[in-house]
C-alpha cells in the first residue's frame, strides 16, 4: 500500500511539471543525436541475452531489481 | 499500482520495439552445475500502436552440485518458461503488459508485469513505472526408492508472494552521453527458502551434523542502479554501472560493470565487459552453528552467505543483410562467453553430515556462460 502510494504520487508530480512550469527546451536538437540512435549506443540491443544473463546472475547472488528486466520466479536452487 | 497519466507539452510520439526473432542457444556449466537450453522470442507489430511478443524459454539442468551431493544424488532435471506481452503506444506513452509461467516438476511460478513509460522535454527524458506480481508454488522432490529407480513424488510445501514496484529514468545528457537509473523494491511473502538444504551445526562429538533450515517468511529488498553510456569519437561506445541492494535479510551487496563496444571492418562488432559482485551474508547464515537449535532463524544457503565474484565476458557479432527472403531487413549471429569466479568467506564444503570440520578450505568455483544467438529483423 505504502508504495502504490509512493509511485503514484511521482506520477501525480512528473504529469503536473509541465503543467505548472515552463518544460525546458531540448539542449540536444533532433538532429543532433546522430550518435545516440546509433545501435551500440542502446542500454539494452539485445532483450533476450541480457535477460537471460540477469537470470543467471539472480539464481546464484543475493541481489536482485533495478537490472530493467522482469523475470518469472524459478526453483532454481 | 501507479496512476496513468498523460503529459502536455513539447514531445513526439513514443516509438514501438523493432519487429525481430531471437533463437538464443545458453550454456551454464561450473559449481558441478550444467544448465543450458533455448530461448526464442518473436516480437510483431500488429498494429501502428501496438507490439505483441512471445517467448519460450528451458533450462535443462545437470546438478551434482556441493549442496546436492552433500545430502542426495546428483540430478537431472528441466525447466520450462513460457511469456507473452504486449506494448501499446498512445502519444508520448508507452503501456506494456505480460504474463510469465515457469513450470519444473517441484517448481510453478506464475508472474504478472504491467509498465507505463512516457518521453518528455523531447524526449530527452523517458520515466517509466512499473509493477509486478508473482505467485509461486513450492515443492519438494522425493525419491522412494532411489533417484535411479525413478518414481518421483512430488511434495508441495509451500506458496510464495511477490510483488516488485519499479521506477526507472533514462536522460540525454549530451549528444553523446546518456545516463539511465532504476529503482525497485520487491516484497515477498511465504514460504522463501529451499526444501533441500539444511544448516549444519557443530555436534559435542567435533562432527558436522545436519538440521533443518528455518528461514523469515517476509523479504523486503531495494535496490538502486545508475548506468553510463558514453559515445566515442572513434564509432564506439564505453559504458559503466554501479548497482547497490539492500534487504531486510541484512544483505547488503554492490555491483559495478564496465563494458566496451567496437564496430570492426563493415560488418562485425566486438564487445568486452567485466563485472564485480560482492554482499555480506544474511543475518541469519552461518556456515557451521556452535550448536543444534542455536537460533530462531538459521539458513546456510550459499546464496545468502558472503561472497564476492567476479566475471569477464567477450563478445562478437557478424550482421548480415539477406537477399532472400525480401521482408527479411537484416540479421545478426551473435556469440557471447563469459567467465565467472566465484569466492565464497563464510562457506566450506563440509560434504555429507558426520565428518569433521577441520582443514576444509573456503568454497569456490569457476563457471562459463555461453550464449550463441541469430536475431532477425523484419
């Protein structure tokens, strides 16, 4: 409950930024970011080997989350 | 669940994932553990605003591992995972949903995903939200009459809740740098540790003996992970993360990555990483208690002990363009390896329960992860 609460109040004030201020003009143009549509520049070009190696990291470590990926749960002991 | 909402103001309309097909083959072998399988995703436009996916996915495992030789047989043994979802543009916004089943015979786990991204201040900036739910059911194996006799009997002892929230920013810094950061929490609920592992405790005797493991019925994690990617002069590109967690479990772990990526000659690009791992031990662990029933909570899951590993992994892919057929764009063979050590400081390999302690050194192990992959787009 507590973090519907949290998640819903940052959507509340990220939807009424704009409304409430002047959004600031993009510093880097479209035709600027010819480099950052570049293919090597993605977090994540491939979906299903990073998925698949965050898998096998979370089977055997402690951590988890905050990877951009969602995994089903497994018995993976 | 976060609310939906829609931005005003300067922005484009959000885009939709690339039309392609996945068939990855992966390889896990070390720790006496051999995992591999396939993994196949396809992913289509049906629409001009909506992208439907689905993927099927199987480990096939070989254990002998410590913790399995050390009180059974080693085992074979697979498990299949099936997902769809779908994504649905509208304006600046992005709405994404699936489903995720995994079955194995002493494992089910079913998990529900929803996410809504938006892109703002043109679209230098991209928030998404995100929640998940996951219900699992827990088993536990037994062999009557011997593992190799077969007459497998499956046991449930147990359900396990989970629900993940997760928030995420990606941000233009500059034309060649860009900065990503996540957050989640997850909450789980039920029964959370493994029906085949015990804790070991020190007898009067000097000898190792077995107990059961009892573990918290509550998990409460957070994490936190911030991702630089940063474009070089050259045509390639240098990345770095850092990852921290933190669960009521006392573990506290961190995470840092480098990798580099380098396009050579037309068709090929390279790519090198390299990650470190380390998190202390839950409060609750101990590798060896001083005595039977020392505590109310005990766990020697190697998992929850701490540890610290670190793995390197190279990468190729060859991108080709085919002639034939003509609503194929373009496709790519991909080989990735990479190699993981693992150190344990809290955990020895005592092996079966009635031996003695002494002289058994910290565990550790070396393991390859392969993965050799075609994507196509169309």
């Amino acid at each position: 409950m507590r973090h519907a609460l949290l998640l819903a109040t940052g959507a509340i004030l990220i939807a009424s930024l704009p409304a409430g201020c002047s959004a600031p003009q993009p510093w880097v143009k479209p035709y600027e970011r010819e480099h950052l549509a570049d293919p090597i520049m993605s977090f994540d070009p491939n979906p299903v080997s990073n998925t698949y190696l965050d898998h096998a990291f979370e089977v055997r470590e402690g951590a988890r989350g905050a990877t951009g990926s969602v995994g089903g749960g497994c018995g993976c002991n | 669940m976060a609310a939906l909402f829609v931005l005003a103001g300067v922005g484009r309309a959000a885009v939709l994932p690339d039309d392609r097909a996945d068939l990855l083959w992966h390889d896990w072998s070390g720790g006496g553990v051999t995992v591999d399988g396939p993994s196949i995703l396809v992913r289509k436009k049906v629409t001009d605003s909506l992208s439907l996916a689905a993927n099927y996915y199987v480990d096939m495992i070989s254990s002998a591992s410590v913790d399995v030789l050390s009180s059974a047989s080693p085992y074979k043994e697979t498990r299949r995972q099936g997902s769809i979802s779908a994504d649905f543009i509208h304006g600046n916004t992005t709405y994404s949903g699936g489903y995720i089943e995994s079955n194995e015979p002493d494992y089910k786990a079913r998990t529900a995903f929803l996410s809504v991204s938006e892109s703002m201040f043109g679209d230098l900036t991209t928030v998404s939200f995100g929640f998940t739910r996951g219900w699992d059911k827990v088993g536990e194996d037994i062999y009557p009459h011997g593992y190799a006799a077969g007459g497998r009997m499956t046991t449930w002892v147990g359900d396990a809740d989970h629900r993940n929230w997760q928030a995420s920013i990606s941000q233009i810094l500059t034309r060649n740098l860009l900065l990503g950061i996540n957050f989640e929490t997850d909450e789980s609920d039920g029964y959370l540790q493994s029906p085949y592992r015990s804790a070991r405790y020190l007898a009067p005797d000097g000898t190792v003996q077995s107990e059961p493991q009892v573990t918290p019925n509550t998990r409460t994690g957070n994490a936190g992970s911030l991702q630089l990617k940063y474009y070089l002069p050259w045509h390639a590109a240098v990345d770095g993360n850092y990852r921290v967690y933190h669960d009521t479990w006392g573990i506290l772990a961190h995470t840092i990555g480098a990798g580099y990526t380098q396009p050579v000659l037309r068709s090929w690009t390279l790519n090198a990483n390299v990650r470190y791992y380390r998190q202390s031990a839950a409060v609750f662990y101990s590798d060896l208690f001083p005595f039977e029933d020392s505590q109310n909570f005990m766990s020697r899951d190697r998992e929850l002990a701490q540890f610290h590993d670190i793995s390197y992994g190279l990468g190729a892919t060859w991108q080709f363009h085919p002639a034939w057929p003509h609503w194929l764009e373009k496709g790519t063979l991909n080989l990735d390896y990479n190699r993981m050590h693992i150190a344990y400081s809290d955990f020895h390999d005592f092996g079966r329960p009635g031996g003695s302690p002494a002289g058994i050194p910290l565990y550790g192990y070396d393991a390859g992860i392969t993965q050799f992959f075609i994507s196509l787009w169309y």
